[in-house]
C-alpha cells in the first residue's frame, strides 16, 4: 500500500532576537539543536546568510555546514539561501564541492538573490539588480558544476578567465542545489530553467500562501520549456511553528519572544515580504494564528495547517520545513520539536498505520482471546495439580 512520505526539517536563519544574547552561546544552539533533530528522525536543516542587523549571526552558512557536519552523522544541511551575487560563482562551486567531499554527500546548496538590502549595500549592489544578478550567476555556477568547458564571463561584479573546477563532486552526478521563493516568480523561474529544487519561504504570509499553487505552475510552465520534468519531491515549504501541549500553554511560550522577532521584522529587517502585523504580544500571536501565518497551538493545528498547505500546493511536496525562531524560551522550543517529531511527523509519513490497525485488531478479539489464554491457563493449572496429586497417592 502506497503512504505519502513527507520529510521534514527546519529552515534557521537563525532569528536571536533579542541582540543582547551571547552570540557564541547562540551559535552552540544552532548546533545542539540540528543534533537533537537528527536523533528525532528529522532529515534536514538549512542555514541562512546574514551580514547585518545584528540579529541573524551566521555570515557563511558552508563554514557552519562544515562545522555542524562534524558533529552530526546523518542529516542532510543546507545553505538556506546562499546570496549568490555576493559571490564569485568559481568560488561557490568549488567551495561546495569540497563540502560535498567532507560531508558524504550531505550538503546541500540553497541559492537567492540575498534577503537584507543592508547586505548588498556594503558591497554595492543596489536591491533592484540583485534578482537579475542571481538569474545570471545561477547560470554560471551551474555550468561551472556540471560542464567540463572552460568559462570566461565579465560582470560589474567578477571576472573569469577560462575557469573551470579542479574536482568532481562527491554526489553523482551533483548534490542537490535549490532556489528560494517567496512572492516573486524569479525563484520559481531559476527552478524550472536549470532543473533545480524549490525552497517556498514564507509560504503562509498573506501572499505567499497565495503564491505557493502558482510558484509550482510557474517552475513548470518553465521546466517544459527548458526540456525538464519536475520533481514535486524537491519542492520544500516553509512556515513558522510553536506547539505545546495545549492552545494556551502554546500562547504563554510565544509571548517569551514573539515580540523582539516581530520588533526585529517590523523595524531592522529590510525584508518587506516578510511583513508580520501587530503592536502588542497579543496582537501579534493573534495575527500569526488568525492570518494562518503560522501555527501556535497544538501539534493537531500543526497537522490541519501542514494539510491545507498540501491541498493548496495542488498536487503535494516534498518537505516541510520548519522556520525557526525563538519565540518561546529553550526549553519550550525543545518540547515544541519532541512533539512534533512525536505526533506530526508520523501523521505525514504513515509509521503508525500499522501500528493502528493492530491495535484496533487486538481489541476487537481482545475478549476471545482473553477467554481462550485464561482456559488454557485453567487447564495447565489442572494438569499440574493433578500431577502433583497423583505423586503423592504413589508415596
């Protein structure tokens, strides 16, 4: 019998809000947390590229794919995103498959034009050239990955000569390289011209949730035009959840810090499709739940709202990612993961059904087989007495 599989992970930009928090223990957090993912059964996890605001620490997300790759064994890690106009596409490439070789294969490399205008602006890339930047440099470093030929290419931004790789990637034919998608049809675009995976950030925001059945229609659309089939199984959504063992005890934890992630989106963050609303810790909880933004609940609204958002895909994905945040405190977020891993997960990849169906099988025989395993129980306790009487009649 065929089961849906769905995969599940967490997309970490990572939000510590708010910045008085000691950045090195921040970052071990980061680490301690993909680890107690992967002894969940969690299967990936995604780092963001931040290099102002003081707020999303992690400036090179290979550096910390290498370092939580040490310490990990079996979870794949992805750059979520990589802002490839920053970057030269020689370097990228050959930085990828070197982590490709270091991880067996478990790298992942996540690709957008960069999120923050205040990073592109300190190396001065104006916010209007970024998405025809990564068009243009998705192009390079794709044949660069997959192309013996020499390339020589010159923008405003690097030069190449005749540059080509020195080693062949560890994954055959290539670890896997997706694109970010939020509102704009650029992400989308890039997926279906070069055969790669989509990563729908912020799929449940008012336009994105919107976006998420037309972001496939469009990669697609795309796809066929460039001689590709695409794969529902490469497409990741991600949405922000807390979950705790009821509606309220999930409200309590959010108002830890809901409201210096909100704080940081509505006033530092340049990241307008990532509008949250609300001025107060209530009215902000109240929107991310009524908007269907995001889940702060139990781990059955956690299930509705993975559902609704594979009716509204229209056709199913392939991993639910969640977007992590720091809404409630440590110890609350790690009860968040544990349920669910525990309730959700399964719920999505069918490793109860059995287990179910077996249940509801020993119940409904429970009373036969109770009164068969108690006669036989009787008539063993017989046949000793009798035994142990018939001994003592020959002494």
């Amino acid at each position: 019998m065929t089961r849906r599989r769905l995969r599940f992970g967490a997309f970490v930009p990572p939000h510590h809000v708010p910045v008085r928090q000691n950045p090195t223990y921040s970052l071990q957090r980061d680490l301690e947390l993909v680890q107690l993912m992967e002894t969940m059964g969690f299967e990936e996890a995604w780092f963001g590229e931040h290099h102002s605001c003081g707020v999303e620490p992690i400036g090179d997300p290979l550096m910390f794919i290498a370092h939580v790759a040490a310490q990990t064994q079996r979870i794949k890690l992805g750059t979520g995103v990589l802002s490839l106009p920053y970057h030269n596409p020689l370097w990228v490439a050959d930085r990828m498959v070197l982590l490709d070789h270091l991880t067996r294969g478990r790298a992942m490399l996540g690709l957008g034009p960069g999120a923050l205008s205040t990073d592109a602006s300190m190396i001065g890339i104006e916010a209007s050239e970024q998405r025809d930047a990564l068009e243009f440099d998705t192009g390079v470093l794709m044949h660069l990955l997959t192309h013996d030929e020499p390339l020589t290419v010159e923008t405003p931004r690097y030069k190449l000569v005749e540059a080509r790789l020195q080693m062949d990637t560890y994954t055959a034919p290539l670890f896997e390289v997706a694109t970010a998608a939020i509102v704009s049809p650029s992400g989308p675009r890039l997926a279906g011209k070069y055969d790669l995976g989509m990563i729908s950030i912020g799929a449940t925001s008012a336009g994105g949730f919107d976006a998420v059945g037309h972001h496939w229609g469009t990669l697609t659309e795309r796809a066929h035009e460039f001689g590709h089939e695409p794969d529902r199984d490469r497409w990741r959504l991600v949405a922000p959840f807390h979950i705790a063992e009821t509606r309220d005890q999930a409200r309590k934890d959010a108002a830890f810090g809901i409201d210096a992630w909100c704080d940081y989106l509505q006033h530092t963050a340049s990241t307008p499709q990532m509008k949250v609303e609300g001025e107060t810790t209530q009215e902000r909880i109240d929107w991310v739940i009524e908007s269907g933004t995001g889940v702060i609940g139990t781990y059955e609204d956690a299930i509705t709202q993975i559902e609704r958002l594979w009716d509204q895909s229209q056709g199913g994905f392939g991993a639910m990612l969640l977007f992590d945040h720091n809404w409630a405190p440590w110890r609350a977020k790690l009860e968040h993961y544990h349920l669910f891993a525990n309730y959700v997960m399964p719920h999505f990849q069918g490793t109860t059904r059995r287990l179910k169906a077996n249940e509801q099988w020993t119940r409904s025989v429970r009373e036969e087989a109770t009164a068969k395993n108690w006669a036989a129980i009787e008539a063993f306790s017989k046949k000793h007495a009798d035994e142990v009487a018939a001994k003592e009649a020959a002494r």
